[in-house]
C-alpha cells in the first residue's frame, strides 16, 4: 500500500475518532438546545429600581 492509499482512505482509528467526534458534537447540540431560553424571555424589559434610591 503507497503513502497516496492512505491519504485517500482513514483508518479504522481515524474513522472511529470521527464517528466519536460526530457523536460528542450532537450530544452539545442536544444539550444546548434543551438549555436554550426563548428570545421572549431574555428580552423582557424588567424594571430596575435600584438607581431611584429607595424611594
């Protein structure tokens, strides 16, 4: 087998480190996605009394 073999099909290591990869990228994906806060919720104007001193 040349070193031009090699460059055009991955090991079985290097398919497997990809499949591992691929699967740690969705997992993120999932988590992200179920931590996610709707727009409607981060954008809501809440009033902030602090600077009127107490009044």
């Amino acid at each position: 087998m040349s070193s031009q073999d090699n460059a055009r099909t991955p090991s079985k290591g290097e398919q497997i480190d990809a499949a591992e990869r691929e699967a740690a990228r969705q997992r993120i994906l999932a988590q992200a996605e179920a931590e996610r806060i709707p727009v409607e919720e981060t954008t809501r104007a809440v009033p902030d009394r602090r600077w009127r001193g107490g009044r």
